[in-house]
C-alpha cells in the first residue's frame, strides 16, 4: 500500500511540477516572443494540460476498475470457502471432525490436521 501512495505521491508532484514550469514558460513567453510564438506556445501548453487531464482520468477508470475487480474477488472467495464449509460438513468420512476444527499443521508446515 505504501508504495501505491508514494507512486501517487510522485505522480502528483511530477505533474504539479509540469504545470507550475508551463505557467511560469507562458509569462516569460509571453514578456519577450513575438505574437506567432506567444500563440504557438498558448496552443502547445493547451493542448498539453489536456493530455494530463485524459491521462487522470484514464487513470482514475483503472483505478475504479481494479477496485471493482478486487470487490468481486472477495466475493467469489467468500463463496467458495461457504461452499467448501458447507461440503466438508455433509462429508464426515473426509476427516474427523468439522472443517471449522482444521488448523494449520505449524510443526511440520504441510497441511492441515483435526484439532483433535
């Protein structure tokens, strides 16, 4: 998680970074370049900052969509372990006692064994 946040953290200084330079370009442009340029410079940082803007919220779908996929996920796997829950119950000649009395073998570290 901490890298997520320090990747957004970047990406968001890089970017305020990158307009801050583009407004500070413009008004030096803007002070000495004759009209064509200042034009040129105008439609050129223009079409820039919408660049940034499409890629936001490219990136904010992607964000919205690995959200949603990691919802369903959870999901399936909560129904797939009441599933096996359910499964485990109706089979008693599978083990010994219920599944909810499964631990990990933490001995020898290879799968699991009744608690009692």
């Amino acid at each position: 998680m901490r890298r997520v946040i320090w990747t957004g953290v970047g990406y968001s200084l890089g970017l305020s970074t990158s307009f801050y330079m583009q407004k500070r370009m413009r008004r030096a442009v803007q002070r000495v370049a004759p009209e064509h340029m200042r034009a040129d410079v105008s439609a050129k940082s223009k079409a820039t900052v919408q660049r940034a803007k499409d890629t936001i919220d490219r990136a904010r779908e992607v964000v919205i969509d690995l959200r949603d996929a990691a919802h369903e996920g959870v999901g399936a796997m909560q129904r797939e372990r009441a599933d096996l829950l359910v499964e485990f119950d109706a089979d008693d000649s599978m083990h010994s006692g219920s599944a909810r009395n499964l631990r990990p073998d933490a001995e020898e570290g290879r799968g699991f064994r009744p608690l009692h």
